[in-house]
C-alpha cells in the first residue's frame, strides 16, 4: 500500500501566494489602485505578481513612475519596452516638469530624491488614486519594517508610525475619507534573497544594470558612483573602470554600484546570500543624512 506524500508548500509559494492575495483584497477594496514602478527589481516583482494575481485578464490598474529626471538609460529602455509588453498605462509623475513649473525647488546640490514626494502627492491627487502598490520590503530599511501591509495616509499624504491599523491574521483594513489613502506593501514579508531566488524561479528578466558589467566610477565616501550628466569629478578626484553591478536604482546621483563579478542570477544570489550590509545602507547616499532619513521622509508622504 502505497503512502501518500505529504503536500508542502515552499517559502516562496507562501510569499507568492500572500502577496496575490493582497492585490486581489486591494482589487476588492478600492477604486483607483495604482502600481508604483520605477524599473527596479521590487516594482519588477510585484509587476509579475500581478500578473499572476490576474491572469488570463490584463492588469487592472496603472502603473506610475515617480521620474526624477536622473535615471539609468538601462532603466528606463527596460520599463518602456514592459509596460508595452504587457499592454500597461502608464502614468510618469515629472520631477522637471514640477521644477518647471514652480511646484518643487530644485535643492542646491542637484539631486532630486528629497523632491519626489510632492510630485508623488500631486499625481495621487490629480488621478486620485486612492491605493498606492509600493515595493518596500521588511529589511531593505528600519522604517520599512515599522509599516502595516495597508499603511494608511491622511488627506496630506502623511504617515504616522505611532497610529497604525492592527492587523490581525489576514484581515486588512482598507477604509478611508476621500482624500485618504493606502500604501499597499505585497513584498512586506520578502528579503533582498527572497526577490533574487523568485526572479530566478520566475526566469524574470531585469534591466542589465543589476548584473556585473565594466563602468566608469568614482569613489566617494566609500561608495562608487557612476560618472555620467549627474555626477561630475570634483577638484581631486579621478575616475576608473571598474567591474560592478547595482543592487538597487534610483536616482542617479544618489545610487551607487558595488564592486561584483555576478554576472548571472546564481551568482548574485550566492553574493547577497553572504553580504552583511543591506542594499540601500551599500548604495543610497541619501540615507547616510542621519539615522532616520527614510522614516522622516515616509512621515512627509514618501513611498
């Protein structure tokens, strides 16, 4: 007589299948969700989730990118050519055109991070989005990891980290005033590994810029960063080719690369299997201006 084997669920199938169950609760829920992308490997995954969530059907919501106007050209070819791949509208909320117009003031140093977050805060008003998909992760940054699944926002896009909605087993809270919304983080429960080990079981290609290639650089406090239109030599300083890759994009005066010979998904999984450091801590500038850079940025309205 033969023994039935027992039926397991993987870690990734568990993480996969909360995070459908979320977009699904969200589609359920709201009436103006829209997903944040950037052309990242988060907002890639959750793009692919989606997806998932929703197949044979298109996806039923838009995606919006934040545009700083300092990107990656890799980045932006590769979000083009997938939102015309999957048939996506896609809403680009223009940090130069809000400079242009007077809405924002561009800081004295150039970048363009600190910006974002009324032009994100504009755009959620004009289409009136009222449930934003973000692709926060429980230890990408210490006030992630202080955030719900459903983050509420006021009227003024704030968060308040000491006035969350509990919640308890699978149940969501999603009510809101007009005005309101929700920051919706399906990837709440995934680490930087979890993202590199689904890309890998999903064959999920990304913008070649996340595997180790020869690039210009300068080092600057440890980091290095590309040298392109954004980030010029200072007095003193010279540039080199070197092999890198980047663990993370976004704004391209403020993201640097690390130095990497994975040139392969299996080899990047095997580098941040034994890396000690989190990607933004390695590669974001703009969350070495004090301890509570992200989190201060969040109670502005950030992503």
């Amino acid at each position: 007589m033969s023994q039935t084997k027992p039926y397991r669920v993987s870690h990734l199938d568990a993480l996969e299948a909360e995070a459908i169950f979320v977009m699904r609760e969200v589609m359920a829920e709201f009436e103006r969700p829209v997903l944040l992308f950037s052309g990242g490997k988060d907002s890639i995954v959750m793009l692919r989730l989606a997806e998932k969530a929703f197949a044979p059907a298109r996806i039923p919501f838009p995606v919006m990118h934040v545009d700083t106007g300092h990107n990656f050209p890799e980045v932006l070819d590769y979000r083009d050519t997938r939102v015309a791949t999957l048939g996506l509208n896609l809403v680009v909320a223009s940090v130069q055109e809000a400079i242009d117009t007077g809405l924002v003031r561009e800081l004295p140093d150039g970048t363009r991070n600190r910006i974002q977050t009324p032009v994100l805060l504009a755009a959620v008003e004009k289409y009136r989005f009222d449930a934003l998909f973000g692709g926060a992760r429980r230890d990408e940054e210490k006030a992630r990891a202080k955030e719900r699944m459903f983050s509420f926002r006021d009227e003024f896009g704030q968060w308040d980290p000491k006035n969350q909605r509990p919640e308890l087993w699978a149940l969501y809270n999603g009510r809101h005033h007009p005005g309101e919304s929700i920051r919706v983080f399906p990837l709440s429960n995934w680490t930087e590994l979890d993202i590199w080990h689904y890309i890998a079981k999903e064959q999920v290609p990304l913008p070649s810029i996340y595997y180790a290639h020869d690039r210009e650089v300068v080092e600057r406090n440890g980091m290095f960063y590309a040298v392109n239109e954004f980030i010029q030599l200072k007095d003193g300083e010279t540039s080199e080719v070197r092999r890198v890759r980047y663990r993370t994009v976004g704004d391209a005066s403020q993201t640097a690369a690390v130095l990497s010979e994975a040139d392969t998904v299996e080899k990047v999984i095997d580098e941040v299997a034994a890396t000690r450091i989190t990607e933004r801590g390695a590669t974001r500038g703009d969350d070495k201006v004090s301890e509570a850079a992200m989190e201060d940025r969040k109670r502005e309205g950030y992503f």
